[in-house]
C-alpha cells in the first residue's frame, strides 16, 4: 500500500475520531497526566493496523478507535489501578435535554478574562491540580474540551447536577481565592 493511501486513510479516521476519542480517555483516565499518552498510543495503534492489515480493514472507524483506546487504557494501569478504572460503554446518542439559565454562567465564564497575568493562570493550575480527580476531569472537559454538561455527566457516569455543582463551585472557589484588583491578587 503506498504511503500517500495510509496517511490519507489515517487522518480521516483521526479527523473523524479525536475529539470523542479524547473526551473519553480523559473520562476514564485515573491521571489526566496520563491522557496525552494514552491518546498518543490509541492513534499510533491505530496507524499500525491499518499499515499491517490495509485501509479497508476497520469498517466503523468509530468503533474501532473506541475499541483500541479501551484497550490502552486497560494496559496502560497496573493491575490495582486496573481495578479502580470502570471503563463501560458509553451510548454513542445523547438525550437533549434542555439547558437551564444556571448552564450558561458556566459557559460565559473564562478563566483567562478573570486573571490578567500568566503568574495567576499558573496559579489557579497549580489550585485546579490540587481538585479531587473528578473535578479536574470536569473542568478539562467543559473547558479544554468544550463539551457540555449533559454530555460530561453521560461520559462520567454521573448525574448533570454533579457537574454543575462540581463546576460552580469550583469557580466560586477561584473568585474568591484569585480575585484581581488592579493587577495584584486579593488577600
């Protein structure tokens, strides 16, 4: 199979699959240090499959990457770890439910235009780090991701309240511990 057929056949399927993909490696991930990797390892697994058995070979490229970024993350933790992670199947169609007023505080909310210097987006890294797992999750996802909150608590298995509360409270949190008054951090 020729190169230009492989790379062409491969960024469709990447083009078609990273963003879900990566939405739920984080989701399952015990580290989010950990997703860049495994997400690395999915698509280079992927690349090698269809280098070795041709471009018709993965009919649902969907389910596939699914399949092999389950597949990765089971490996990717150690046999204690392995039992912490619940990696279940995620229904692929998302019920639309409708969004209240509360929803949209979180979307207008940008963790950049609230902090005016790059020492205090440090800042707030280094305080989002110290979150429990859960919400360091929700946060990548709503905010580096951009997936709704519906959409969160469907990859989480948990219920919409959880992220919001998660959510709100978080920033509530950073307001009051990173408040800018002319350049300088509240005490």
């Amino acid at each position: 199979m020729g190169k230009n057929v492989l790379e062409e056949v491969f960024n469709e399927i990447y083009n078609n699959t990273n963003q879900s993909t990566l939405a739920f490696i984080t989701a399952k991930c015990c580290n989010l240090n950990d997703v860049n990797d495994i997400f690395q390892e999915t698509y280079t697994e992927i690349y090698s499959t269809i280098n070795k058995k041709g471009p018709n070979y993965i009919e649902n490229a969907e389910a596939f990457t699914r399949k092999i970024a389950k597949q990765k993350l089971y490996h990717y933790y150690s046999a204690k770890e392995r039992l912490k992670i619940q990696i279940s199947n995620i229904q692929t169609d998302i019920n639309d439910e409708e969004v209240d007023l509360t929803d949209s505080i979180a979307m207008d909310y940008s963790l950049e235009d609230e902090f005016l210097g790059k020492e205090q987006i440090s800042e707030v890294a280094n305080f989002l780090k110290e979150k429990d797992l859960l919400t360091r999750k929700i946060f990548h996802l709503f905010y580096s991701l951009d997936k709704q909150i519906p959409e969160i608590a469907e990859l989480l298995s948990i219920n919409q309240s959880t992220v919001k509360n998660k959510i709100y409270r978080t920033i509530n949190e950073i307001r009051k511990n990173f408040k800018v008054k002319e350049g300088a951090r509240s005490e």
